[in-house]
C-alpha cells in the first residue's frame, strides 16, 4: 500500500492518497469541526463520503463510510472504530458491506501500527549507514 498525506493532519484540512494492491484507489479531502471530521472524494475507485467522530482526546475514532452508489447494488457502508492503545499501536473492529444485497457483508478486527512523517524523519536520519 502507497499512501501520502498532506496538509495539517486530521486537526485542520487534510489531502489524502492512497493506491492499495488490489488496484482500488484513495483520494479523499476533509476538514475537522470540533470532534466531526466530513471527507469526500473516491473510496476504493468510486466516488464517496465519510465521516470520523474523534473521542477520548483523539484516541477512539468512530468512522463511517459510504461510497459506490451504483444502481445495480445498494451503497457500499463501512463502519468502524479505531483505539490508540499506545503510542503507534491501534486496535481497530468493525463492519464491512453491512447492507450489502450480494452477500459481501463481513466483520473485521486487526491491529495497526503507525508513524507520522516526523517520527520516519527521525528514524531514517539517525540510522547509521554501513560502509
């Protein structure tokens, strides 16, 4: 997976890319208004709508999505929660295609672990380099 983000982060504005390996595409704008984050763009290569709830001082984040509006199918729903457990690791859960008319709903739970641009900075700069 290829992602960039660009902007201030998920406080102000923010741009974000993203090419995954199954060939589906990512590129969504957002803005944050107290604890509501609103992003539209494309999710997964069809035009798309999100919104983020922030709790817990940034911490616990409750997602919702809902894209590819085709007419052959109901709406694509996605919810779900991610918990910073520590510093750089998330637990997330939730539910995929819940009202899906073709049976692809499914649940999902995984771990995560993620770095902002700064702490890569750091890590790549201080790495010594054998000669």
């Amino acid at each position: 997976m290829v992602e960039y983000s660009q902007a201030n982060g998920i406080r102000g504005g923010k741009i974000h890319f993203c090419r995954r390996p199954d060939g589906n595409l990512n590129a969504q704008i957002g803005k944050r208004f107290r604890n509501a984050v609103l992003r539209g763009g494309i999710l997964e290569s069809t035009g798309g709508i999100g919104v983020d709830y922030m709790a817990l001082n940034d911490r616990l984040k409750l997602t919702f999505e809902a894209f590819d509006f085709s007419s052959n199918r109901n709406a694509h729903l996605k919810g779900y929660a991610d918990l910073q457990l520590f510093k750089y690791l998330y637990l997330t859960g939730g539910g995929d295609d819940f009202i899906s008319n073709q049976g692809n709903s499914s649940g999902f739970v995984g771990l995560s672990i993620r770095f902002e641009d700064d702490d890569l900075k750091y890590l790549l700069t201080s790495t010594p380099i054998p000669k």
